[in-house]
C-alpha cells in the first residue's frame, strides 16, 4: 500500500427539472387569435383514450371524428411499470393526427318532428384486430360502428413498353385495340406466345392511407337521447344509457 488516499464517489448528475405544463382551456383544435370567433361545429363534445393509451379519438359538434396517435410510444414505459416508479415521467406524451372522417349527419325525424342534430355525443374504442381498429360513435340517437385501417394505395409508376416504339397517341406498338382493323393471318386465332409486343403497365404500392368504414348502424331502436355508451366484456355486445 502507498498510503494514497481513496478517489471520492461521484454523484450522478441530478435529473434535469420538468417543464410544468401551460394549462389552458380550449373547446377546439388549433391556435385562435384574439377576438376570432370560434364555429359551433367545430366545439370538442367527446374525447376517449383507447386501452393502452396510445390512440386518441375527438368528437365534434360537426359529427366529425378525429384521430390522434402517440409518437413516443416507443421510447415510454408502461402504465404500470410507471405507477411501481417513485420519479415523475421526465417527458409529456405527444400526439399526432392521424386521420378523420365524418361520422354523422343532422337528421329529421319526421314522425316526432323532431331535428337531430350531428353532435357527437359518445366514442368508444373497441378491441382492435388484425392491426384495424374499431370503435363506436353516437349522437342523440343513432349509433355507429366503424372500422379504420390502413390500405396501400395502388398507382402506376411505369409502363413496361419501350418508349421508341410507342406511337403518337400512347397506346402500345403491337397491340391489338377494339375495334381496330388489324387481323392475324390464320383468321383471328393466335398461336402460343403470340403477339410479343404486348405490354402491360406495372402497378406498384408506393404508399399507405388510412380508410374509415362503417360496419354497422344501429338505429331507431330507443325513444330517448343517448347519454353513454360502454362496451361490455365479452367484446360482443355494448349497452347505452339513454335520458328518460
């Protein structure tokens, strides 16, 4: 031993301070200037978080329904994991659009006479399957339910024909047209591996979008406004809860 005095520990780094949130109210999305006048339907009346919390589904007065997605839901701890930690989440999740559709119509009942209006009053996210996502909306009397996935989008990047011997209007060289006057020597009837000319264009999926389907509505089937709607537990039924 040399007699040399033990290095100190260092202390790690204190965590940098959260940012406190700047809590504001607003019905509507989006930056409003001073004095410009809000539309009644464009008015938040329904939000709902989906199990894992990722998703975020809006409802508007219009009958609109938006989408959101978190994008850090990578980089995030689960729910649970995070209720067992004894320090606060260092980062505040953030959301992105997703897509929207319209979801309901104002309507008129004509037996009452009675105007129901597009307002959404309840979204219920339902089990998600085969990457689709599924959910119900409703307004004061008609129920809805609907399904959004993504689909690939299918567009001709190129057409497999060489370009020298394309005539002037754009259709192949060689190929044979409705109508056209051209005929084969033996009477119409083709040989195998007949007309090498023939070219087809090449149809690619260059990129996806996200489609909003209705699968079912559920109507006329109650005499008062709907307050509520839950999904039950066996994934197959849900229960409303009208005003009376």
């Amino acid at each position: 031993m040399n007699g040399a005095a033990a290095p100190e520990p260092t202390e790690a780094p204190a965590p940098s301070p959260q940012v406190p949130l700047d809590w504001r109210f607003s019905q509507v999305f989006g930056e409003r200037g001073a004095g410009e006048d809000v539309q009644d339907v464009d008015i938040i009346s329904a939000i709902e978080f989906n199990k894992s919390g990722h998703h975020l589904a809006t409802g508007d007065r219009g009958g609109r329904v938006v989408l959101f997605e978190r994008t850090d839901a990578k980089d995030h701890v689960s729910r649970k994991d995070a209720e067992k930690a004894d320090y606060s989440i260092s980062r505040h999740p953030e959301f992105r659009y997703k897509t929207e559709f319209q979801s309901h119509e104002p309507e008129f009942d004509y037996l009452k006479s009675l105007e129901i209006e597009e307002k959404i009053n309840k979204i219920k996210w339902c089990q998600e399957t085969n990457g689709a996502s599924f959910l119900l909306s409703t307004n004061d009397k008609t129920i809805k339910f609907w399904k959004v996935q993504e689909k690939k989008v299918k567009k001709i990047c190129e057409m497999n024909m060489n370009p020298s011997n394309a005539p002037a209007n754009g259709s192949p060289a060689g190929s044979t047209m409705c109508g056209s006057s051209a005929r084969t020597p033996n009477g119409g009837i083709l040989k195998p591996g007949g007309l090498p000319l023939l070219r087809l264009p090449v149809v690619t999926s260059q990129e996806t979008s996200l489609a909003a389907n209705c699968r079912r509505v559920y109507a006329h089937a109650h005499d008062y406004h709907i307050n509520s709607i839950s999904n039950n537990s066996d994934i197959n039924c849900f229960l409303f809860f009208p005003s009376q």
